[in-house]
C-alpha cells in the first residue's frame, strides 16, 4: 500500500528543534530549510560552518579529506602518514576506492598502510627526523615516483616543517617527488577543507610535470570520480566506447602519471564539484581548459553528460558514436526500470551524504519514481545547495579563511585554449554552460526539508517522523537507524555493492533498492519506542 499521509515540514523542523538549548536552536535552525516557492531565486541555508561543540556531527576531519578522499584512490604514490598510528589505522583501505593497478599500469601502493607512530617523546622533542628516516625507508622498500606525507593533528600542533623535511628528501632522492600537506585534521570544520589542500598542492608539485605528450582525440579530465564500488570502471567503459578519451581521473583509479599530464586534456569534466572544483578553477586558469559539470548517476544523467560532452568537441562523428552508445545501452535500463516501477513507486528517501552524493543520487531516485523527502550534505558549502550561477553575495570558498591560497598566474608560455574566444562564445550562445549547474535545493520539490550538517539526533528523530520507506547515510548512521526497523542503504560505500554510476550501474541500483524498500524483514523489527514504552517520553512527538 502506498502511504498518503500528509505531513507538515514547518512543524518537523520545530519538532527536530524542541529539544535543543535556544542558542543551540538558533543556529541549527538557519541550516534546516523548509524548501519553499520561490520566484527565480533559490533560498539560502548556511553551510560550511562549525559543528556545535557536543552535537555528534556525521562529518570527518580534514585529513580524511586530503589523505583519504582525494590522495587514497592514486595507486602509484606511497602515502606516509606523520601522526600517531591511530590516524592511520582507522583509515586503512575504508572507502571502497577500486584500482585496476598492478594489471594494467603498474605499482599499487593502497593496501598498505604507512606511519611514522609518533610517540610522546616525538611530541615533546619535534618529529621532523623521525620523518626523515620514515621516508628514507619508504623510498628504500618501494623506490616510487613519488611519496606524499599528510599532517595528523599533533604535527602542526608542534610545529614539525613537513614541507622543509620533504624538500630536503626529493633534492637527495633526485628521483622521487616528495611532498607534503598540511592537512592537519582541525585544519577546518570538516573534510572539505582537506580537499582543497590536496588539491593545492596536487596542482602545484605533479600537474604539468609530465613529460609525455598526448595526442589522442577528444581528451578530457574526469574530476571528481573516485572509483567507489567500480564506479570510475562503468564510466571509462562508456567514455572508451563514444570514443572518448579520460586521460587523467581525479582520482579515482588514477596514477601519478595521470596527474602529471592532465593539463594536456582539451575540456574538464566535474562529477563532484566539491571535492575538486579548485583543481578544475586551476586548469582553467593556467591552462586555458574550459570545465563543464556532468553527472553520471543516473541513466538518463548518464546520456545527457554525454551528450554535453559531444556537444563541446562539435564533431558530428563523435556526436553520431554518442547516440548510437545511448540508443544500445539505454533500452536494457529501461526493461529493468520496468520491472521495479511498480513496487517502487511512491516510495520515499532521505539522503545524509557527503558533498555531492545526497544531490546526485535523487536523479536515480526519481527514475524509480520515488520521492526525496528530506536530504543535505555533511559539509558541502552554498553553491553546492543553491548552483553555481552568478548569486550575488555568495562567497563560493567559505573554508578558504583557514588554507593557504596558492597563486595560479596563466603561464603564457603554456596558456593554449583548446577553443578560440570565439568559438567558446558562440558555444555558450548555443546553450552550452560552463562552469554552471543547478544545486541540490532547486532539485528538489516543494515543501521538502533540506538539512546540512546532519547529526545523530536529528537523524532519528526525523525517521521516527516521517518514517521513510529509505535512509542513506554512511556506517556511523547504518546500524542506528536499522534497528529503527527502516532500511539503510550506504551511498558512501555503498555497502558492498556498486558501481551505480552509468548505465550497468543504474541497472544494479534499481535492483538493490527494490530489494531493499519491499522486503517485509523490516516491518518485524520494534524500534526503541515500541518495545520500551518508557522510551516514548525522549522519542515520541509531544
Ligand atoms: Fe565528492 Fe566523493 Fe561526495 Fe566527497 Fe566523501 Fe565519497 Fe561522499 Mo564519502 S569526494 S563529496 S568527501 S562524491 S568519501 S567519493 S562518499 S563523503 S558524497
Ligand atoms: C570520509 C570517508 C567516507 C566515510 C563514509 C562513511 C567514505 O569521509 O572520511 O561514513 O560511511 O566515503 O568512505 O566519506
């Protein structure tokens, strides 16, 4: 039976508030937005601020971003960690980022683990000798093209120079680019903050250094596919059939290579915005590579990107090879799509996820016909919720008062647009949009709740609500909001499944999220409030 039942979203936010300190709801309440109709102007939310001190967030630190998110899916570059082992321990092999490496190019270096173990003695006299000698060993076992050090929390609370240690390793080594980031994991309010130092200092110490020249047709730079669950596998699989040519993924199945070379593509293609909209901004800068934004999740996303990739070269061939992939891969998507309709229809989802995920997976939801009811992002900034298009007062890089600005002057000598002015003028007078794209609010329907910087609390208590027939989130929500007898479906790691990118992938996703939103295993399940009346009095709706 489908559910009808109305609910009032003005009422949930108060409900989600209630219980909060005045001060405390005060601020919860400017990043809780009640999705209204608006007339050619998107409401705004606060983003990209801190957590509360004592509300448990669902977001992680800024190394996780850098050394995890970013810098972890390379296979060929060892990654050294200056921290205590704890930091490395708790991030080994997590996030399902799949490499092809050791087949196909190569060193793989991601299974392994690699710290300095700082200890208090370490603390107490400095630690930049012990990283020396930590990187001589790396270098001494792998002998890599390059090792990268991340910064834990104590490093830059002592004042170890990183950045001096690794500089003096690469002038001895002469064949290993060593560099470092300061991605300390306080460094800002959450990952985001680590991507942008990776990115900084991906652009500045590897891109452009490479020496191969590339001469391949239709070359581009897919930014932000990190290979979760073979997601970057389906893509590539596409791409290479349209005849199109990924010369660098950042950074999912990538290599140092890869990097070293990406300034040679013709156009830049951005998945997650978030994560690496900085390196995009740089290409473009330095090198005259225009970037448009595309999204894989999704089939008929799938097609559309594309199409919007065809649409850039303006090559008939090309666009001609374009639709006869989409007009083979999509008619088996749909015979699935099919199938599942019925039983998924008028069903309902909430998304908690990341920077990007919690707005690009609604594009599979809806081809479900299922609705997202309430959805944010752990720590995405403004211009991932409201677009990118020209708002007056947005301060797109909100995080960049804590990080280090690198300067990024287009070099004359290297500077080549791959189109004219002309030509790129003509192409955004035929529609083509550069740099622009719709953010999660506009995507999504009246009178939903749109809420960033999720936490514990408000999680259950939103389920306990509007009890969806759906929750994604990550491992720290799977469990909590399982034995609240709802399904909980991981758009991190997707739990073990995966790739839902493309179009095998929306095929896998229809069939898992069928399984998940019409298995009755749930409904045998009592939450807290059920089996323990004397619970109700903290969960029930007073
Ligand atoms: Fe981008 Fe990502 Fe995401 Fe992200 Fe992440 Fe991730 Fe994510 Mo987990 S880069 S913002 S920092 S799409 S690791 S592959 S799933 S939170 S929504
Ligand atoms: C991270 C990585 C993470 C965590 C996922 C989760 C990932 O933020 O450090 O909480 O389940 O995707 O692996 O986002």
């Amino acid at each position: 039976a489908q559910r009808t039942k109305q609910w009032d979203p003005v009422q949930v936010k108060e409900q989600l508030l209630a219980k909060y300190p005045a001060k405390v709801a005060r601020k919860r309440a400017k990043q809780i937005l009640i999705n209204e109709a608006r007339e050619n102007t998107t409401p705004e939310i606060t983003a990209n601020v801190r957590t509360i001190p004592g509300i448990i967030t669902m977001r992680g630190c800024t190394y996780a971003g850098c050394k995890g998110v970013i810098l972890g899916p390379t296979s060929d570059i060892v990654n050294l960690v200056h921290g205590p082992i704890g930091c490395s321990f708790y991030a080994w092999l997590t996030r399902r980022n799949q490499t092809s490496a050791s087949g196909e190019h190569g060193e793989n270096f991601m299974t392994y683990a690699l710290s300095t173990d700082m200890q208090e003695s370490d603390i107490i006299f400095g630690g930049e000798k012990k990283l020396a000698a930590a990187i001589q060993e790396a270098y001494d076992l792998f002998h890599p093209k390059s090792i990268a050090v991340f910064a834990t929390c104590p490093v830059g609370l002592i004042g170890d120079d990183i950045h001096a240690v690794a500089r003096t390793m690469k002038e001895k080594f002469g064949d290993c680019n060593v560099f470092a980031f300061s991605c300390e994991g306080y460094k800002g309010v959450s990952q985001s903050a680590g991507h942008h130092i990776a990115n900084n200092q991906i652009f500045r110490h590897v891109v452009g250094t490479g020496k191969k020249q590339r001469s391949e047709q239709f070359r581009i730079n897919l930014l932000g596919e990190y290979n979760i669950g073979g997601d970057g596998f389906e893509i590539d699989r596409i791409l290479t059939k349209c005849g199109i040519t990924n010369i660098a993924t950042f950074s999912g199945n990538s290599t140092y290579d890869q990097f070293a070379t990406a300034n040679q593509a013709d156009l830049s293609c951005v998945m997650c915005h978030r994560s690496i909209n900085y390196v995009a901004d740089m290409l473009e800068t330095k090198y005259g590579i225009p970037w448009i934004k595309v999204n894989f999740i999704g089939a008929a996303a799938t097609a559309k990107s594309l199409r919007k990739i065809g649409d850039y070269f303006q090559d008939a061939e090309l666009s001609a090879r374009i639709e006869s992939v989409v007009a083979e891969e999509l008619p088996s998507v749909e015979v699935q799509r099919q199938q599942v309709l019925p039983r998924t229809t008028g069903k309902t989802a909430m998304l908690f996820v990341g920077g990007s995920r919690a707005h690009h997976y609604q594009e599979l939801f809806k081809e479900l016909g299922m609705k997202t009811i309430s959805a944010g992002y752990e720590f995405a900034h403004r211009d991932d919720y409201e677009g990118r298009h020209v708002i007056p007062g947005l301060k797109v890089d909100a995080d960049s008062r804590n990080i280090e600005e690198i300067e990024v002057q287009p070099d004359p000598h290297l500077y080549h647009p791959r189109k004219s002015p002309e030509q790129l003028a003509q192409l955004q007078q035929d529609g083509m949009a550069f740099k622009e794209y719709d953010g999660l609010i506009a995507d999504m329907d009246e009178r939903t709740l749109v809420i960033d910087d999720l936490n514990q609390y408000e999680a259950e208590k939103l389920v306990e609500l509007l009890k969806p027939d759906l929750f994604c989130a990550g491992i720290k929500e799977k469990y909590s909001i399982q034995k609240l007898g709802v399904p909980m479906k991981q758009l991190h790691s997707y739990d073990s499944g995966g790739p839902y990118a493309g179009f095998h992938g929306a095929v896998n996703f229809y069939r898992e999220i069928d399984r998940l939103v019409n298995s009755r295993v749930w409904g045998y399940l009592k939450a807290p409030w059920q089996e323990h009346p004397e619970l109700s009095a903290t969960y029930v709706w007073e």
